[in-house]
C-alpha cells in the first residue's frame, strides 16, 4: 500500500516526501530499486521527483543509454538534503531537551581493528555513553554517511572533499610487508624489482587497496604487472601469508607493528597517508568526533 503522508518516518526523523524520495533515488540510481525501498510504485516515485523539479525549476537526473545520472544540480540539492537529514535528528533531539549519547561511528579495517581501541575505551568509560562502530570498507562507510546511518566516519581511503566536511586526525606510515626471511626485508626497492612477486591485496572498496592502485598507477603500473595477484579481506592472513613467504604486500605500519615479519621501502609507494574523520557538511558531527577522540580533552594518542 502506498504513502500519501506529507512526511515519511525514518528512525523516529520526519522529512519531506519528495526529499526523501530525491535521497532513496539518489542512493539506488534506479527507479525500481527505489519505489520497492520506499514501498511506492514506481510512476509515484517519478511523480515526486518531478514535482521536486518544477519546484526547484531544474533538472535533477538525466538517462545516457538506459543509464541514470544526476546532474550538478542534483549534487548539489543532495548535499544539503542529507545535512537536512540529519539536523532532523538533532532538532529532536534539542526540542527534546536530550543530548546524543550514543555514537554512530564507521572506521575502515585499518583504523577500527587497530587504533580506535584507546578512543572506545576512554568513551565508554562514562557510563552515559553508548556507541556504535561499524568497520567496513571507504566505499561502504560513505555510502552509510550518505544514508544517515553514522554520525562520521574515520578513513584511510579518498573521498570527495566538495562532498564532505573532513579534518586530518594522523598521518600513518604506509610499508611493504615480506617474510622476515626474505631478500627484500630491510631494502628501499624499486617498483621494477617487485614486479616478480605475488601482490597480496585487501579486496575492491578498500582504502588500503586504492592508496595502493593509485599510487602504482601514478608511476605506470597495475597489479596484473606482478607476477600472481591475491585478494584477501583479513590483515590477519595477508600477513600469515606473508610471513611464510607467499607473497608481498602493503599496509599501514599500526597493522604490522611487533608482528614477527620483514619490512621494505620503496620511493612513491611508501610515504605516510593520511587518516581523515569525514562527517555530513554543516552538522554538529566535527563536535562529536571531537569529543570520542579525546581532542577536546587534549588526547594526543590518536594524533601521533
């Protein structure tokens, strides 16, 4: 059964129909997709976002092929719908006279399995508090930010910075990894030197593994120019796999440190990255980031 309320409930926030409507659709880019999410038909869904259009006076998708696209209007009108989105909540909250203590965190693999441990804990050491952590990869964390499902999220990866508000929380040495008994352990290499070797990689949407892509791409290469490519979630066997000689790979030095395994260089490949804390423009998220992350308390553990 179809909606006719003007606002539509989600998570206890009321939004306009058609906003939401424009989100969902923004999110699925398909009209079918987003009527069955929405539990509309789909003509109802075309009805509310043409309706949005003649408001607005502007075209906000367009077809190439059987292919939808947005505009740069629509960019435009998402950012400011998903901070909507979310001052929703908090305006709840405020007419509510209640404070958000529970946090909806996201962190890639890297940043959530080995250096928010100290934040979590310090956190939730105030009984008040609750939170929330999902780890998951660059593209699935902004994908939940852009939903309203977190309040920021803690990343390795690249992002859209005309998209999203951001500041840097460290900078992270990036190294390749080998088996101590290696003949690269302890070298600076050079790109050409590796190429012999079996690249073990973390799997498509991870920061760590588009660092590296990228990074190779800007010198001319590709992973299909190593000699056996190998993609592997879990840090805990791409370094078992390294350890006992399988291939090489390249993480963040918080992964692989007091890990009993070699460790090389190689100019372009191994500078330090950044971490960033990346939260929905104009919200209050930078205020609650702070606060988990000790800055505001003066915590240098997590800014080293």
């Amino acid at each position: 059964m179809e909606s006719n309320h003007s606002e539509y409930l989600s998570d206890g926030v009321y939004m306009d129909l058609k906003l939401f409507t424009f989100l969902t659709l923004c999110q699925t880019m398909n009209y079918r997709l987003a009527a069955e999410r929405l539990h509309l038909s789909q003509p109802a869904v075309t009805k509310q976002i043409q309706s949005l259009e003649q408001s607005l006076q502007t075209k906000l998708f367009f077809y190439d092929g059987h292919t939808l696209h947005k505009t740069e209007k629509c960019l435009l009108l998402e950012r400011y719908a998903i901070s909507m989105q979310y001052q929703f909540e908090e305006l709840q909250m405020a007419i509510a006279d209640k404070k958000r203590l529970k946090l909806r965190i996201g962190a890639t693999k890297t940043i959530g399995d080995y250096v928010l441990i100290d934040a979590i804990r310090d956190y939730l050491s105030y009984p008040e508090h609750e939170l929330s952590l999902i780890v998951d990869n660059t593209k699935n964390l902004l994908q939940l930010l852009d939903e309203n499902q977190l309040d920021f999220a803690i990343i390795e990866g690249t992002f859209k910075k005309s998209k999203y508000d951001s500041y840097l929380l460290r900078m992270e040495p990036f190294v390749g990894i080998c088996a101590k008994s290696s003949p690269l352990n302890g070298k600076n290499l050079t790109i050409e030197e590796l190429l012999n070797e079996t690249i073990i990689v973390r799997e498509d949407g991870s920061g760590t593994r588009r660092i590296f892509e990228e990074r190779l791409m800007s010198y001319g290469y590709e992973l299909n120019d190593f000699f056996r490519q190998v993609s592997i979630s879990s840090f805990v066997s791409i370094k078992a796999l390294v350890s006992s000689g399988i291939g090489i790979s390249f993480l963040y030095k918080s992964v692989i440190s007091d890990d009993d395994i070699g460790v090389f260089t190689v100019d372009g490949l191994t500078e330090p990255h950044a971490f960033h804390v990346v939260y929905t423009r104009n919200t209050n998220a930078k205020n609650y980031s702070e606060e988990f992350l000790g800055k505001k308390t003066g915590n240098k553990n997590l800014a080293r």
